[in-house]
C-alpha cells in the first residue's frame, strides 16, 4: 500500500476483517462465491479482506450483497 501510514494500513486490515467476519456470517465460507455472485473481480474482493484499500461505493456495494447496513457495519470502531 502506497503512502499510507502505519495507522492508516491497521485500518483499512480492520475494516477488511470486519467485512470477511459479515461474509462468513453470511455462510460464504469462500469469498470467491461471493465475490462472483456479486459481480466483483474474485482478486481484488480477496485483497479488500486482507486490508487493501477499498473505495467507499464499493464497500457499499459489498455490503449491500451481505445485507449489512453501513450502521451496522460502523457500529464497532475500526
């Protein structure tokens, strides 16, 4: 990750274990179904769950696939 500080990378591997957390207790055990069910590259889905960078309309998107509102999502500090 490109120019990010340390503070900035634990972030981004919080929010990337908290969305793969919503996708298991989904029962996607594996990311790739999800990924592809939804529309999303099975590469870069896999990357946002190990903490790359993940633009906010696509976490939308996500998380729309995992109905999971942003409330919800957001509701335990990252």
């Amino acid at each position: 990750m490109k120019n990010l500080t340390d503070e900035e990378k634990e972030i981004l591997k919080k929010l990337g274990q908290r969305i793969k957390t919503f996708r298991l207790k989904k029962g996607y055990t594996n990311y790739e179904h999800f990924a592809y069910e939804h529309g999303i590259s099975r590469t870069q889905y896999g990357s946002y769950e190990t903490g790359e960078n993940i633009k906010f309309l696509t976490l939308i998107k996500v998380l729309k696939g995992l109905d999971v509102p942003l409330s919800e999502f957001f509701s335990e500090d990252l």
